[in-house]
DNA sequence: GTATAAACGAGACGGTACGTCAGGTCTTTCT
DNA sequence: AGAAAGACCTGACGTACCGTCTCGTTTATAC
C-alpha cells in the first residue's frame, strides 16, 4: 500500500546515485500527519486530497505520485501511527489478558483514534482496496496476537480445547466494534468487563 | 427522516388541511424503490442523488424538497423495503430461536440488502443524523424484540438471570455485524450456528 | 399584452354573464403594483414571477392565468403607472415645447421610473415580444404626440419643411435614451438644454 | 474584465516566473470564439455557460476560473473580435469622414456582431461592472477618436468653436444607438445619411 | 336553494442552468 | 529527477426559477 510505483527500486538499495531531486522522506511524513489529523478531525468523508495537500503545504501531484488514492494515503497514515498499538501482557490468566487488552482498546477507541479506525472500517464499505488494506495491514496482525492468547489459554488448560478461535475472538471483539460503528450504547470500560464476563465463561473448561 | 420539513404539522395531528397539490405518493415510491435498486447495483458511494432522479424519471428538486441528502433517502428506501424484516419463531428453546433468527439475519446480510444496511451503518460515521435514524429505526426495533426473546428465556429458567440482555445481544449480533462491516471472514450459516455455540452456554443456567 | 385568453369574450362584449368567479380587480393590480416595486428595485433580469407572486401574496398561476410571461406583466405594470407619461404644452416656441418636454423626461428617467424604462429596452434585447409591445405601448404614442409638436412647427414656419421628423425626433430623444443605456455622461436637464441647441438651429429655417 | 483575479500579477510586468501549468492561450481564444458564435447564433438570453463549455469542449470550471459571469466572457469576446472596429478616414471634410463612418457602423450594427453590442448594452443595465466595461473597453476609445475628428473640423473652421463635442457626438451616434436598442425603426445607410444631414447644419459655422 | 363554473392560494412536479467543489491528469518551472 | 504550483476536463453537488399541474376554497351566476 505504501507506494503506487513499488517496482522501483529504492536508494538506500541502489548504490548508483540517480540525478535529481531525491524523494524527501521529510514530506512523505509530513502528509501522513496530516492526514491523520484531518481524519481525526472531520472522518473520513469529509477528508479531501486537496485538503491533504494544503494542509501540509504540499502539491496534490506529490500525493498521488506516491498512492493511487484517498484510501491508500489513510491507510498509510493510520498504520504509521503508534497510539493504536496494544501489546497483550501475560499476566497468567488469559481471561485477565484479554480484559486487559479490551479496556484498553476501547479506551483507544473512544479517542481520535477510533473515529479513524471507524473511518476506515466504513470506507471500506465503498473501497474494497482499503477494506483489504485494513484487513491486512491491521486486523490480522491483532487477531493472530489475541489468538496466541487463546491458544496459550488452551494450552494452560484455562480454555476448552474445542473452542474455534477465530468465533471467539469474533464474540469477544465484535460486540466492540458493533458499538463503534453504530453507537448504539455507550463503549465504556465497564463494557468491556460486561463482554468478557459474559463470553469467557463459554470458553472456559 | 421521512421528511426534511419535519417541523410540519403531520395531517392527521392537524386536522386543518393543508392547500396546494397533495404529495404525489407514486412518485415517492418509485424514489425509494429505484434508490434500493441503485444501491444494491453499485453500492452506496457509487449512488448519486442525479443517479436516482434519472432513473426515476424525477426532477432532483423533488428528491430535494423531502430529503436532505443521499443518507436520508437510502435510510427511508431501505427502511420501505421489507426484506430485512426477519420475525422470532418461538421454538420452545430460546437457543432455538435465536439460531434461526440469526441464520436468516445472515442470509439476509448476503443479500443485496446486507449491502444497503452495511451501506447505513458506514454512513452513519460521517452523518450523525443517518446514524441515529438507523438506530431507531432499525436497530433499535429489532434489539427490543431480540431481549423480549431473552426474557422469555430467563422466565422459562434457559438463561440466567443476571445476564444483561443488552450485552447477551452485542455479544450474540456483534460479531455478525462485525464481519459484514470488515469481512475478514465469511458470513455462512454455519457460523451463525458457531456464534450460538460458543455464546449461549455461557447465557445458560 | 393584457390576457393571454384573448380568444375569450370580454364581458362588456358579451351580455351572456358567464357563471364563475369573476375575476378580481384588485388582486390585478396588486400584481401590477409589485411588479413595479421589485423592477425599480432590481431590474428586469432580477425580477422573477416567483418573487413577484410572493410579494403580492398571490399563486404563480393566478400570474401565468393571466399574462404569458415576465415581459407580459412587467409591461403592464409599466403601462399601467402614469409617472412616466408627460404631456408636451403649447408654449407658442415649439424649441421651447420640445425642450420643457424633454427636462421633464430626463428628470422621469433618473427616477426609479428610470429604471424600469431601460429595463425595459434592455429585455426587449432577449424578448421580441416585449420589444414589441414596448414599441407599440410606449414608444409610439410619445413620438406620435411628439410628431404633432414638429408639425405644428413646420405650420408656423420655426421649422423647415424638408426636415424628416422621424429622423429629427432621434436627433433630440437618441441622445438621452443613449446616455440611459450606457451611462457614459450624467443625464441632467443641463444636457436636455444642450441637445436641443445643438439640434434646434439646424432644424429651424 | 479580463480576468477575476486581477489582483495577480501579470507575466509581463513580473519577470519572476509562477510555476504551474501555463494557461493555455488556445483554450482561451477558443472559448472566445465559442462565445461569439453563439452569442450570434442565439442571442445573450440564450446563452449559457454550459453552452459554450460544451461548444468549446472545456470544463465549466474553466469558464468560471477566469471570467466572474456570462456577461464578462461575452465582454472579452466581444472585444477580442475586430469586426467592430471601424477607423475614421480623412477625406478632407469632417461631414464626409463622419457620414462614412456613420454608414460603416450602420452596416456592423446590421450583422451579429451589432446583436453582441445590443446584448452589451443591455447587459450593462443589470450589471455595472459589465457597463462601466463596456465604457471604458470600447466606448470611450470610439468616442475620443470621433472627438478628434470633430476638433479637427473647428480647426479647419467647418465647425463652429462653441460646440460641444460630447453632446454632438451623442446626437450623430445616439439617433443610431436609439434605433439598435428599440428597434422602432430600420437601421440603414440612409439613415446614417439622414442624422448626419440632420445635424451636421447646426455644427457647421 | 342548489348546482355549476371560474378565480384563486398553495404548492408538488419535471426540468434547465446555475456557480461550486473535488477528483485525477498534465504541464511548467524551480531545486 | 523530484517537487511545487496550478491549469485543465469531468461529473456531481445543492439551489433557484421555470412553466405546468393538481388540489381544496371561495365567489358568483343560472337553473
């Protein structure tokens, strides 16, 4: 996702100094900042290339030089924030981890962040590139950690060994995300204990 | 979200009848149903106010003077169309009946529908005002018939009763929301009947 | 110009009363009154059948009932005030005559009456028919009447006989109907003076 | 009138070069010429922005970019065209150079291009920024140089010295001008003949 | 009186053009 | 060669009026 013409080669690899300006590294970080600050102030709809561009003083070439639209350009900028990187601990008790790690994602959900990643989820729905996108450069990576969690669970004994990991973590998970998208009720810390009490006891052995 | 004019006097509360021409009702249907159509061919950012009018065979001021944009008349299109309305059996097992409830909530979500209604909830991030007619007009309807289901559970002793029925529902049609919004995963049947498993016990006595 | 139903039997003409309602004498003029109001405002491109039927408190069709379009009623109405008609005296010196008139006119023209006149001409430029009828309605009666002042100079032998009134007529009136149109010079009855002293001596004998 | 944005500092005038994209000269005169044709073609009223995007095969944007409204493209159009323009000669004799010209203008008036001046004029009545245009774009330049065909004619001694030559350049050319606006009479050579025989005996010493 | 018919207000309706905004491409100039 | 500025075509936006068309109400004859 990150580069349109990605079968270039890059300059660090090509020892053969080519002429011209070089790609200004300063620039590219610029627009992703930007972008995400934008993202975070009006979603995603209201995000514009141009805005993008007159934001980080920059011309509209120069981003599409780089992605092939909106979409990539958001995805790049969210993936290259931090704040929504939640490592899971091992505090020995894999009901305890995943609590954990839920109240902190929603925590993480109810800031900017959320309403980026919100964004990204309802672009999706008219961009199947940036719906890929966010599948992998996202969700898989956090799901195949919280799957770990469980497998160690199951190892441990802590968690039926029957258990499908994947419906599972859809259980513990996707109640969050529905209140994300649909604000229906609120999306509290308090909720993520509600969601795990409910579920975990159907897990364990 | 019937009308942009809502300030109106509706006819039946006022009985003082308004002059000029009456709201032609043909003309109103024929919106929504061409709107249904248009959304499910090429889905919600692809549709266009023009789109509509064009096939419709409407002036766009007509779609004007009674929505105020694309969201309100995708919401009062879909909510016209009845496909989405699935009713509770009662089975005599509450399991029972939310399996079957939600195996043809899928089926439905496979639909074209299930694009419109994944269409509402995206567009919901970037309108508040779509976002809250989908959940009264929508969600919320179907989320007081699921808890009367759940009740009639805890009455007949199948579900415990301490269990929130607001936080059973999240868990029992979060995770089918959540592969509509990201499809990271398909939307079978089978994984209705999955969910139910891995959830209810957890709800049983 | 006054009804687009011309093919109708007017009243007077026709003893046989038809049954109905009759036509409202008033509401006719308010029309013609508003009318007036907004173009002095406005102007003629500005002034809408909307705006029209709005500031009269009447429907659009009672307007199109009765006139077939914009140039209809603003001619009416202009026809129908009686600021802009402005009889010539017998003062004994038609070079009087013509140039009492003609400071009467100029001061008519930088009134909002002014206003309507140009406007006028200038929609004649995109409505022939209003041309038309501003020839027919306006036009012609005053340089009728004007002719007569010229003929009874040429009796009295201030005026020779071989000059075209016509043409002698557009010598004295072009002027300041020019410097209406384009606004190149003031209009004041200062000019009205001048026109006629440069023009007069070469008409007299 | 030539630009919007005419707070811009032109190329000529500033020798640090813009970056960007040139404006392409051969849309511009392109657009022009469209302009004319149709504003021939149909008339001012006709006339549509989107006509002459169309026509000319250009985006309405680029239209809009450069000139404010119809009336400033038809304005630029009108005097990027030379068919109006019509120099004086100098036979020897003010009266003959003034008839000449007179004839020549009658016989531009007749063709389109007097339409366009028509519609101008007429224009100008809703639109003072357009008028004073018109004024200073062509007007004033006519005027001045028929000014110094007059003045020439005082210093020969064909005409008188007290005359002023604004006011007899309105009753030569306002006669003319009168008839294009109303219409109330043919506008032919002999016409142009018939003013300036008119008038000419009273300028003359 | 009671039918009949027209005038009238209100305003819905299918349209056309408006002037604006953003998209994505292309060209020019500077670094 | 890379980057900025910005001109360009495209297409949809939401608005203003157009001129036509129902509606129900009101007002005047005519039976």
């Amino acid at each position: 996702m990150s580069s349109r013409r990605s079968a270039r080669i890059p300059a660090k690899e090509c020892e053969l100094k080519t002429p011209g300006r070089k790609r200004c590294i300063l620039t590219q970080r610029c627009i992703l900042e930007k972008t995400l600050e934008l993202l975070e102030e009006n979603g995603y709809a209201e995000l514009t290339i141009e805005g993008i561009a007159a934001r980080a003083g920059v011309g509209k070439t120069t981003i599409y030089r780089w992605w092939p639209n909106k979409a990539g350009v958001v995805m790049d900028a969210f993936l290259s924030s931090t704040s929504h990187k939640i490592p899971f601990l091992d505090t020995g008790s894999v009901r305890e981890d995943i609590r954990l790690h839920m109240r902190r994602f929603v925590k993480v959900l109810n800031s900017p962040a959320g309403r980026a990643i919100a964004a990204l989820i309802a672009g999706g729905r008219m961009d199947e590139v940036l719906a890929e996108s966010f599948r992998s450069g996202f969700l898989s990576a956090r799901r195949s950690e919280a799957k770990q969690v469980l497998l160690r669970g199951i190892e441990r004994g802590e968690i039926r060994a029957d258990v499908n990991p994947e419906v599972a973590l859809d259980t513990l998970y996707g109640p969050v995300y529905f209140r994300l998208m649909t604000g229906h009720a609120p999306l509290t810390s308090g909720y993520a204990d509600a969601v795990v009490e409910t579920v975990m006891p159907g897990l364990a052995v």
